[in-house]
C-alpha cells in the first residue's frame, strides 16, 4: 500500500482519491493518506519525521507572515507564495500563498502598480478555488488588472488576455458570452503587447483602424469549421 508524499500531491492506489480529499496527519498537517489503514501502515516511518515537518511548517509560516507584515518587496513575497504554492517548500500550503499573492499585487516596490505576476497567479486560485472561496468575478477582475497594469510584461500579458477570451467564450461566472470579446482579446493576445499603451493603441486598432472587420470573419469562419468537424 502507498501513502501519499509529503508534498500532498500525489493519489494513492486507483488513483479514485483527489488530494483534496485525503486525509491529512493532524499533527505536522502536511503528509496526506487516502484512509486510516493507509495512514496507520505509514506511522512507524511518519513519526520518525512528524515533527520535522511540523517545525519546518511553522518556520515558513513565520517567515511569509514577517513577510506579509513588513509589505516591503511584492517581488520576494511573489517568488515565496510560488513556492509554497508548488510544494517547494517540502509542503503546500495555497491559503498562505494567496495571501502572499494579495499583498504582492498591492505593494508596489519594486514593481510600480503591485507585482503583475501576483496578480495572474492569484487569478488562476480564485477560479479554481485554491486557498480562497472561489470566485469567477474575483479571477476575472484580476485578469484585467493584469492588462491594465502599466508594465505587465510580455508573457503575464498574453496569459491574461487569453484567459480573458477563455472567459468570455463560456461565459463563466456571470461574464457576458460574447464571440466579439473573445475575438478582440485573443487577437490581442497575439500581438504580444509589453506595456498597457500597447494596448490603448491594439484597442485603436481593434475600433477606429480595421481590426475587427479583419479578425471577425476569420473567427466566424474558424467557429463554422468546428462546428461542422464535430
């Protein structure tokens, strides 16, 4: 019989258990099993490293809530809550790396406007419901502050304009369906704009310069085509 590793990521037998349904040692909190038979065959290697494990949990708890107090980096607190996220840290822990995300896209040293990559990271928690309440508006929200961010950069940028488009293809989360948006903000995405101004300036395009009488019918036609595939 397996148990699942310390890092709570794997799945244990079949594979029939998702790790948010595991059960969780209540001492170190970290190490997960799929039941208490599986859990009670690992207790004589677990409890040679329970401790070690709660005592690193905790000393990493305290360094991201110095962390949170102090706000003086968005860019440390950022690459911490990747990986606490990850399970770098030799544990996952997704509430204290939401906070880290939430305080990043708010302090603005050194990156002018909050940390842009917080932003997309905590996004992608709020639609999938990982250590907060989840929450398409939230996500959405955050996507679009990504691209109104002042210096995004390239890739945070292309990332939140195709989850935009993704938004508005389903409309998920009470966002409007809406082919055009989808359209407008795919296209976007594929000019590969750094700075917000790039895309005042594809926005121009898009209305006042032709862009959406030369992007629609290629959609429309590209959605057709699927249609008839299927």
């Amino acid at each position: 019989m397996d148990w699942v590793g310390m890092e709570g990521t794997g799945v244990h037998g079949d594979g029939s258990k998702t790790p948010e349904r595991l059960r969780q040692c209540s001492a170190c909190k970290v190490t997960k099993y799929c039941d208490v038979n599986c859990q009670r065959n690992h207790w004589r290697t677990h409890k040679k490293q329970c401790k070690e494990l709660r005592d690193r949990k905790e000393r990493f708890a305290c360094m991201a809530e110095n962390d949170l107090e102090n706000r003086s980096d968005a860019t440390g607190m950022f690459i911490f809550g990747v990986r606490l996220g990850s399970g770098d840290c030799g544990h996952i822990d997704h509430e204290l790396t939401c906070k880290l995300y939430e305080a990043a896209a708010q302090v603005e040293t050194p990156i002018a406007g909050g940390h842009p990559n917080a932003m997309l990271h905590l996004a992608l928690h709020y639609e999938r419901g990982l250590g907060v309440e989840q929450s398409y508006e939230r996500a959405y929200d955050l996507y679009k502050s990504v691209i109104d961010h002042p210096f995004p950069g390239e890739d945070t940028t292309k990332h939140a304009l195709l989850e935009l488009s993704r938004f508005h293809e389903h409309g998920l989360g009470g966002v409007v369906k809406d082919s055009e948006l989808k359209a407008k903000y795919f296209a976007f995405s594929q000019s590969n704009p750094e700075r917000v101004e790039e895309i005042y300036d594809l926005e121009d395009w898009w209305t006042n310069r032709g862009g959406k009488s030369i992007i629609m019918p290629h959609m429309e036609a590209a959605a057709v085509n699927d249609v008839n595939s299927d």
